[in-house]
C-alpha cells in the first residue's frame, strides 16, 4: 500500500487522484489529509519542501512533485498510461507545464490574501499572477488538438487547473472561452476519478 499525503483543497493532490484512477491503481494508495501550514504536521519531515502532494513507497521513500508522482504511478501500471511515449510526449508534458503553472499562478494569490491582509497586500503583485492565470486559460483553449485522445497528464493538469479556478476564483475564466468548458465537461463525464476528488473546503 502506497500512502498519499494530500488534501481535498489541492489541485496537485487532485492531479495523484486522477492519475491513479487513470493508472488502474487507486485501491494501492491511501490518502492522509495534511495541513502544510501546521508546523507539527508530519508532512514537513516527509518531504523537505513541506509540500503536497507527497507520496510514499513500499520502502518507505517519499516521491515528489506531482508530475515525478504521476511518471511513477504510469511507471507502475507498466508505462505510458499517462505519460505517452513518442510524438505525444513533449507536447503533454507541455501541456502539464502549463496547467501546473495556472495552479502555481492561483496558489500565489490565494497566499497573498492568506498572509499579506490590509496594506501587505500587493494588488500588483496578485495581478501579476492573474495574469499568468488568464494567458495561462488562452492557451489552453488554443491548443485543445493536444487535449484530444487518451487521457494524459496535459489533460490531468489541465482539468485539475481548471477545477481549481472554479472551486476558488468562481469560475471566471469560463467566459469567452466555450470551447475549453466543453472539453472540461467532456473529460468529467470521461473520468470517474475526476468526479470523485473534486474539491471540498
Ligand atoms: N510543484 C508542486 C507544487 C505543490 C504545491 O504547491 N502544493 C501546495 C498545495 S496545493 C502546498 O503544499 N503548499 C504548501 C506550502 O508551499 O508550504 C507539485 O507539482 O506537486
């Protein structure tokens, strides 16, 4: 049994969830919710960043971020699952870059809310970010020939971004953009684990 620290708010740790239903292997993980700004969670022993997700091998040995998380996992269901091989790759793995950086981007402003109230807040500095987020959702939707096919970790990361700026940021990237929320709605219907972590304060 592999086990999994991650929680219900994080759009990487919702990346391990859809990937492994992806990979066939969600019943070898159990998942232990953790809080990385508690400084007695155990999570900051585990991985030296503090970070979810984090997964932990048989031998004990921790596995991060979550795309060496999701390369391992596709590794364990005999390879290229969800990481694909050939003329797929550079362009999923992009796509991944790219997901992963909305969340980064939207993780930021969350951080500037949470930690810098009243005049510590920087509207230049979350812009900054939403910025990231806005350029981020444009080329998504210009490259959705790259999000077609078997489900990968560009669709992964995608989707969980997208997940994320619903559940936070209430859904506004949706306008303007029909052909991304088509595809979104598509992969839910497509991806049981994807129903089954969406997020949840
Ligand atoms: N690049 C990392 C990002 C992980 C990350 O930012 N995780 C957030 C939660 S969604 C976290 O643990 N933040 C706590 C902290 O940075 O102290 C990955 O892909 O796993």
């Amino acid at each position: 049994m592999w086990t999994l620290y991650s929680s219900k708010t994080s759009p990487f740790g919702r990346k391990i969830a859809v990937g492994a239903g992806l990979c066939g292997v969600s019943d070898r993980i159990r998942t232990i919710v953790s809080i990385p700004r508690d400084p007695d969670d155990p999570i900051r022993s585990i991985n030296p960043l503090g970070k979810l997700p984090t997964l932990v091998m048989d031998d004990g040995e921790a596995l991060f971020d979550s795309p060496v998380i999701l390369e391992w996992l596709d590794a364990q269901a005999g390879g290229g699952r969800i990481v694909p091989n050939g003329n797929r790759r550079f362009p999923a793995l992009r796509l991944q870059a790219v997901g992963d950086g909305i969340m980064d981007a939207s993780i930021l402003q969350m951080s500037e809310r949470r930690y810098h109230e009243g005049e510590a807040y920087s509207v230049a500095w979350a812009d900054h970010q939403r910025e990231k987020v806005i350029r981020g959702v444009v080329f998504l939707e210009r490259n959705l020939q790259a999000l077609s096919g078997e489900p990968h970790v560009g669709h992964i990361a995608a989707a969980c971004a997208l997940g994320y700026l619903d559940f936070r940021f209430d859904g506004f990237w949706r306008p303007g953009h029909p052909a991304l929320e088509d595809w979104l709605e598509a992969f839910e219907a497509a991806v049981p684990s994807f129903r089954e972590s969406a997020h949840s304060a």
